[in-house]
C-alpha cells in the first residue's frame, strides 16, 4: 500500500495478511448509514442492518441475524434449492441461470424459511432484487437508480412478513438484511463456480464435490471484490501510517491471489481445499474476523443445491458478460441447455 495515494483515490490494500489484519482491528470501521425512521424505505433499512454499523449496535444487531440463520436446518436448504433448480431447468429447453435460478431460487428458498409465507414468495423475490440493487450507495456507474423501487421493496416485505400488522423493526431490519446479502452474492458464487467448472476439461469437471467447487470459487472469482473501512484514529496498515478519517479498501479478490498465501494461485484448484486440505489463511470470500459473513452457511447450501441440479448440463454460451459494479462479480447471463451426458458443463 503506498503512503499516499492520488489525489481523490482510497488507500488499497491486496496482500492477504494486510487485509486480514485490518478486518481484524476494531480500530477500522465500515461506513456507517445514518439513522431514518422506519418507513422510509432504503435509508432506513441502511441505517437499521448490522452491515452499516459498528461497535455494540453491529454486536447486537448481527447477533439477531446469527440468531434467525442459526436456526435453519442447511440440509432442507439445500434439498429445497435442489428441487426448484431441478424443476426450472427440467424440459431440456434453454435456460438464463441468472434470469431464472441464481437469485430466484436462494432468496425465495430462505425467504420462505424465514417466515415469508409461500403464495408470497415470489413477489418477495422480486422486491429482495430491487432492495439488493439500492442496498449500496453510490451505485454503479452507468446503473439506472433504484431507490424509489427499493424503497417500494421495503414495504412489500414488511407487508409479507406481518401478515396484516406492522412488523417489529428490528426483525424486519434482520430478515431484510440476510435476504439482501444472499440475493447478489449467491448469485454471483453460483454463476462464477458454473462458469469456472466449463472451462475445466471434461474429466476434471465431474472430479470434485461441490464444496470443492465452491470453496475453490470463493477464492479464485469471488463474488464479492472489495469491501471498505474508515480509520477510527490514526493507525498503520500494511506497514504503512493510515491517519483517522482515512479510507481502505480492502482488495478480497487480490488478497485471494497473493502467492505468499495460495501457490499458483491464478490456476482454480478445487484440490487446494478438498478433504480437510486447505491453504494457510483461508479464502476471504465470508471475509473475516469480527464481522465474518453469519450466513456463510445457509449460503453455502443454497449455492451448494443448485449447483447440485445445474452440475449436468452444458453451458451453451462461453461468451459471459458481467453485471457493471465496482463491488461484485456477478454474471449478467448465463445460458445452460442439457448435456449429453452428466459430466457437468463443457
């Protein structure tokens, strides 16, 4: 990291003890949103979620949400993803994983789990993905705004959880918070770890279980890219002084190449975590430290169900575009047809 960077541009970090080091030290804090009140919409919800907060209110906060996922059981998540991946890609006709599965499913699987009723469930999926694309501020360059859909998204799932009555805020808060977080960043680990197995050859493909696939994904294409702290004082990082008020950010995808950690680590190696093998530090994919992803989890076996189903059939288009954000990685389309056989994508 350099000392001082261009006039206008945030201090980066990309080497993997750096960046764990700084998701490790209280003294570094996210953006925190600032407080609204409840109804109105995305500020509140921002100023509500344990994402944007800091110190005991993101303690007591975060603990609500480890509290809702803690208790589903990732099996039935997973079988569930597995038979409604199952039954949309059923029929062999084409079909847009992003379009139709990669947030459907997930978001509509735990929504239901989390209390949404299911003659509601699509409806909620629809208004989780217009929540997720006003969820970070500024947005993408060259995405249209989408605010008034977000805050509109608030109310629909406010309305489905209440069954009539005005939910609690801090449940609602809790329920939206962990709906949003799985909506783009498991679309994104589903889309890259398909995309990363069809350019394996075709003996390799059918090798590894899916939590290989997806650990390996997790380090190699990561879904989610950055992620930024604001020094709380003056501090160091990466050997470096950082003065309060300064911004990080903390390079996920780069960490996750620095060969001092993952040998060859431009190569996807699903090897580099099967069995219990695993390579010092970890893959930052959860991020780490105090504010680890609590659904990590409940993500795993959402992704690890439909890539249960997906696993036998054929991308049918090598050409991937991607979604236009400074944050993810999330393919924009990505078209499967039935395979021949059940190889996986070829």
């Amino acid at each position: 990291m350099t000392a001082d960077p261009p006039a206008g541009e945030d201090r980066r970090l990309t080497r993997h003890a750096d960046v764990r080091a700084v998701l490790a030290d209280p003294r570094f804090l996210v953006p925190a949103a600032p407080a609204a009140q409840p109804g109105a919409g995305m500020a509140w919800l921002r100023g509500a979620v344990s994402r944007f907060s800091n110190g005991a209110e993101h303690a007591r906060r975060r603990a609500r949400v480890t509290g809702l996922l803690d208790a589903l059981d990732p099996v039935r998540l997973r079988r569930e993803a597995c038979e409604r991946t199952g039954a949309e890609l059923a029929g062999g006709a084409r079909v847009d994983v992003m379009a139709r599965i990669a947030r459907r499913v997930p978001v509509g699987v735990l929504a239901t789990r989390l209390g949404v009723p299911e003659d509601r469930r699509e409806e909620v999926v629809a208004a989780v993905t217009a929540m997720a694309a006003a969820y970070h501020l500024p947005p993408a360059p060259g995405a249209a705004p989408a605010g008034d859909a977000g805050d509109a998204a608030v109310g629909v799932l406010a309305a489905a959880l209440s069954e009539g009555e005005e939910p609690e805020p801090g449940l609602l808060a809790a329920v939206a918070g962990a709906l949003v977080q799985a909506c783009d960043a498991t679309a994104g680990l589903v889309g890259n770890t398909l995309a990363a197995v069809a350019r394996l050859p075709a003996d390799l493909s059918v090798r590894w279980p899916v939590e290989a696939l997806l650990t390996e994904t997790l380090r190699w294409d990561p879904p989610v890219r950055l992620t930024r702290r604001v020094a709380a004082e003056d501090a160091t990082a990466g050997g470096v002084p950082v003065p309060a008020g300064a911004v990080l950010v903390l390079d996920l995808a780069a960490a996750n190449r620095d060969p001092e950690v993952f040998p060859d680590p431009h190569r996807f190696d699903p090897a580099r975590f099967h069995q219990g093998r695993g390579e010092s530090g970890g893959h930052l994919g959860f991020g780490s430290g105090i504010r680890h992803c609590p659904g990590e989890r409940a993500a795993l076996a959402l992704a690890a169900g439909v890539l249960e189903a997906a696993l036998g059939h054929r991308l049918a288009d090598p050409e991937i575009p991607y979604e236009p954000s400074p944050n993810l990685r999330v393919p924009a389309r990505l078209h499967l047809e039935n395979a021949e056989t059940t190889g996986g994508p070829r």
